[in-house]
C-alpha cells in the first residue's frame, strides 16, 4: 500500500496559494528540465465538501463545516470561510452532495473474515438474528418449526433436484437437536446441508450423504476422534469429525460461483454499513484461495481497502526454525494487491475456546462442571509469541476467559522483562470474560482492547442460566472499566460471529441491552462518542494505521462514512437507526445505492461443468480453521 508522508504532503498542497508555481521558484528549485516540466505542471483542483455536520474526532478540532480534498487526501479542515480563504487563487469546487448529512470518520471493520462470511452469506440464511442484506432483511428464526418451514420452501423453489441446499444459522441451544431424520422430511431427494450458526457442525440430509459418497464404512476409516465427532445415522459432523467428511463434501458447500457471490454480497454489505477499511486477522494460508478473494476484493473499484493479517499459530506450528517462521510470513505479502495487503509487521496468535460454545477458558468453573479449551499448546504459544516478538510484531491475541487472559498477560510480562519494548500495542481481542482486577493489569502491561459488544446482546440472557451464571455474563466485555483505565479500545464484530455494522456494535457497546430487553452489566456501558472512536480512530490505532485513517484530519486519507444523524447525539437507542447514505473512500465518492461491481476475475474451476475438488476443499478448509478459532 502506497505511503505517503503527511507533512510533505501539506507541504507541497498548501504551498503558495496560485494554481502554477512560480517560474523563477521553478528554475531556482529544479535540477533538470523534466523537474521543470513537473513544477509548472497546475495542481489539480481541490474539492471542499460540506456537510450538516462533520465530526472530525480530532480533539485539535472536533467539528468543522467544510473539509478539502485533493489526491484522496485531506487538505483542510475548518469553516467554509477558512477553508475558501486559505484556497483563494487556487483551482477548487465546493461540493454540497452532503448538504443534509452528516460526515464522520469512515468506518473500520477492525476484525472480520471475509471468506467466512461469504460462504454464509450466500447460503439459506435461517440464523437467530436478523441479517440485513444487500438483497434484503432475513428475519431471525423463531423456533424449530419456523427453520423447517422456511428450509422447506427454500427446497421447493430450486428448479434442479440435483442442486445442493446449503443453510446457515442454526443453534441448537436455542432450538433443540437437528437430525438427518430432520432434513429427510424435507426432503429425501434434494441434497441439503445445515451449517450451524457456531460454524463447527453440519448436519446433511441422505441425499447430500449420497451424493458425497459417504457411508458407515467411511466413517469406520477415520482416526478414532474422528470418529467419535460423526454421527452418520443423525447425519452430524462436528469438529475433527467435520474436517474429516471434507473431502468427501466440500464440493457440495463451497463451488467458485458461490464463493465469489458471497464475497460480492459481503462487499456490498459492507459498504452499505459504512466501512471504508478492513482487516483479517489468521489470513489466508491457501494460495488459489486467496487468489480468488483477489479476484473480487484487489479490484480496483472496490469500495474499502483490506489488509490480511499472517495466521501466526500455524506458521509457527509448520516450521521449526525460527528465522524461517519470519521469513515465511514476510513471504505472503507477494499474495496480495490492488486494494488487498499484508498487514505490515502484525500476527495473529490464539489463547484460549471461544464464546459461542462456551469452551473459553475460565477461572471459576462453568455451572455444569465442564471444562474449557486452549488453542495452542502453552510451549506453541510461548513460543511463538516470543519469535514474533522479538521480531518485533504487533501480535493480536484471540482470548476470550478470564483465565485465557491470565496466560496472555504473563507471556506478555515475561517478554516485555525479557526484551523491553515500547509502544508494542499488544491487542487483547474478543475480551469476552475477564476479572475486574485483571483491567489494572492490562493497563500497566501496555496491552490495548479489540471487544466485541455483540456478546452481551445476543448471549448475557442465556449465560446467565447456561454456562457462566449471572454476574459474569452480565459483565462480559467490560468496557466501561477498559475506558475508566484510559486502555485504548475499539469494537469488531468479527464478521460472521456478528453483523459487520460499525453503528450496530456502537449501539450494543452504549445500551448493552440483550436480546430479552434489560440492561446487562450497566456500568460497562460506554459514551457514544467514545463507541464512534471505537469504530473509527481506536479502530485504526489498534492496527496501527492511525496516522492515515480514523480521524478527518489534514494529511489523513479521505475516507467518510456519510450518516443521515450524528450517532453521538442521537438518542442512544436510535444509533443504530442512523442510515448510511454512502462513504467517501480516498476522494471517491461512493454512494450506496450505486453500488455495482463485478469481479475482475473468475475464481478457478476444473473444467466445465466440473467443480475443482481441491480449490473447495481449500476454501472450507480455510473457512474451518477460522471456525475453529471460535469453538
């Protein structure tokens, strides 16, 4: 990604107030006729862009009426006076588009996986929320009984019998069990497929069983867990038991005209929520996969830029030799272009279970006795966290318990007396159970906060009688104590695991209201504004690019969000109610409703008519491992 000095930048803007620089300056600055031709060249025409309001999260200058753009950068900020005066003599244009809206930072999608959400997001989805789409709003599932009439008449409306139907979003705790006997009512001769909402199960009907040739005598050649996770008469493939029944499925879940649909519509839907930046965090590791991800989201007419952060766990795990750990993840940054990137110098390393199936790991135990999980072996994580951090990384760390915490702070402390460093910005992400205490300690160690809000809303209620008990799924992601601490903190949704909708998290981390209606935890609620920095700028700091993006400063990248209210002062329970008419994303105007964009390039296929069995089982391969971040 192109780096552009700030301070030479207004230099050369602001310098002079003519539209040519003058002859005798040019002669006595250049060193040869083409730098000549250059300094007599006109500077191109500035546009100034007003707005009802602007909030620039500047603390220099909150708000301002008018900012200027040139380049796709910021060149002033101010009144339309100041800003008019300072261009006096220069080419420029006021520009009124957003006479009635508001302009804020352009949103940051801090943490979500693409590929994952695209694969969801272009199947039947029948989930426990309501999912607000491009094409339209899917209503959330109500019962059991809803997800079977609603599957059923996806069934019925396909025109080929052959044709797979592939579901997303169904939780068996808050639906009950689902069982191939389940789906064979549906339907005994269309293939169906039901991808739970925590991603790690799949439930298939007979004729997807067929159709994958898998039978008993498969399952019997698995390892012995393997084993253990699949229930071929119920039709059920969990964890290992899932990665297994792969090969034998995966061309049935995951074709190349799905997987680019889905990452059109997943860009689509991201642009309509105002994301102008993103980031995946444990990136790709599989070539042609990514190679078709480029294939929608290098294009240049995408709408936000996204970096890819190196899956750190298993670089360390695949090679021994340290330096070539290093010199591995330097490599991938050859994978990407365009309005794709490595992002420089990060990685991302994994603690403990996740929150969704209650397999974080926690100090006191869970209400039924049962255990949690750690994603590395302690000797893996130690291990890698030293090499990236003597490499010096950023490293973000998937933690989500209380006693997942604990082992990331002391991996922290012993480095940073081990190897003192400065500004190391270590992201604590997820942060769904913690220890009020452990706070103080996140403070002193230097370590800053990636939350997600959409815990409390969608899980307080049920953990409260399932899992952790009320005080601690009441306090899950405990931001009001992170901001009292002055810990620098923003908000993801981590994109499938929650909507990819900045003004959706504002709103969960400033009500944390849950999906019963009550307030949980009300003295973790945070200010508006400081949920819009958690978007915006703290977004950008916590993937250290907050000197390009995040604030609309001069210097800064152009980038916008266009709302039809100030979320900061709008009612707190109206936030996420504001509209998004569109963003500004380097100077381009963007708006929503004119979003149409195709892919560069067709994703690969093994022939015609005939689904490359390797590039699908790649790609869920790849969405499995993301997946299994979150078990």
């Amino acid at each position: 990604m192109l780096k552009i000095n700030r301070r030479k930048f207004l230099r050369a803007g602001l310098t002079g107030a003519t539209a040519l620089t003058p002859l005798r300056a040019a002669f006595g600055q250049s060193g040869s006729l083409s730098e000549l031709g250059t300094a007599i060249v006109p500077r191109p025409e500035v546009t100034v862009y007003t707005a009802r309001e602007i909030v620039t999260l500047d603390l220099a200058k909150p708000s301002a009426e008018a900012v200027a753009v040139v380049d796709g950068r910021i060149l002033l900020v101010g009144s339309l006076d100041d800003v008019q005066g300072i261009l006096k003599g220069q080419r420029h244009k006021v520009d009124t588009t957003f006479a009635d809206h508001v302009i804020v930072p352009g949103f940051l999608a801090q943490h979500d996986h693409p590929l994952l959400a695209a694969l969801t997001m272009s199947s039947e989805i029948l989930s426990i929320e309501d999912w607000v789409l491009p094409t339209g709003t899917v209503p959330a599932v109500k019962d059991k009984k809803d997800f079977t009439d609603r599957l059923t008449k996806a069934v019925e409306q396909r025109s080929d019998p052959s044709e797979p139907v592939v579901s997303w979003g169904y939780h068996p705790a808050f639906f009950g069990p689902l069982t191939r006997d389940d789906l064979d009512v549906i339907s005994s001769t269309q293939p169906i497929l039901v991808w739970a909402r925590s991603c790690h199960e799949m439930i298939l009907n007979s004729a997807a069983l067929d159709m994958g040739n898998v039978t008993q005598d498969v399952i019997d050649g698995f390892a012995a867990t393997e084993q253990a996770q699949s229930k071929f008469l119920e039709g059920r493939f969990w964890e290992q038991g899932l990665f297994a029944v792969l090969p034998f499925i995966a061309s049935l879940a995951a074709t190349p005209e799905r997987l680019q649909s889905g990452l059109e519509l997943t860009r689509d839907y991201m642009h309509g929520k105002g994301i102008t930046f993103g980031n995946e965090p444990g990136g790709i590791l599989a070539k042609p996969v990514q190679d078709s991800i480029n294939a929608v989201m290098s294009s240049p007419d995408m709408p936000f830029r996204w970096s890819f952060m190196p899956d750190a766990k298993t670089l360390v795990d695949t090679f021994a030799d340290d330096d070539q750990v290093i010199a591995e993840t330097e490599n991938l940054e050859s994978w990407y272009g365009g309005m794709t990137s490595l992002a420089p110098k990060q990685a991302k390393l994994f603690a403990d279970g996740a929150i969704y199936s209650l397999l974080m790991q926690v100090r006191d135990p869970y209400l039924d006795g049962h255990t949690g999980e750690w994603m590395m072996d302690k000797s893996l994580f130690d291990r890698a966290f030293r090499i990236y951090w003597d490499a010096v990384y950023q490293i973000h760390v998937h933690v989500n318990g209380d006693a997942g915490l604990d082992r990331v702070l002391d991996a922290l402390e012993m480095n940073l007396r081990r190897n003192p460093r400065y500004d190391h910005r270590t992201v604590l992400v997820h942060f769904a159970v913690s220890a009020e205490e452990q706070v103080q300690r996140i403070s002193d160690l230097g370590a800053i906060v990636s939350g997600n809000p959409y815990y409390v809303t969608a899980l307080s209620d049920q953990y409260s009688s399932v899992g952790l008990g009320p005080k601690r799924a009441d306090a899950m992601v405990r931001l009001g104590d992170v901001s009292r601490a002055g810990i620098s903190w923003s908000l993801h949704s981590d994109m499938p695991m929650a909507p990819a909708d900045p003004l959706f998290l504002m709103w969960c981390a400033v009500n944390r209201v849950t999906s019963s209606g009550r307030v949980a935890g009300p003295d973790q609620r945070v200010g508006a504004e400081e949920a819009l920095r958690g978007v915006t700028i703290e977004a950008a700091y916590s993937l250290k690019l907050e000197d390009e993006i995040g604030s609309i400063e001069p210097g800064k990248r152009a980038n916008f969000t266009i709302l039809d209210n100030n979320p900061v002062t709008v009612d707190p329970m109206k936030i996420r109610d504001v509209k998004v008419w569109g963003t500004v994303m380097e100077g381009r105007v963007l708006p929503v409703e004119d979003a149409e964009r195709k892919a560069l390039l067709m994703p690969p296929v093994g022939g015609v008519g005939k689904i490359d069995a390797d590039f699908a089982r790649a790609t869920l391969e790849h969405a499995l491992k993301v997946v299994h971040t979150h078990l």
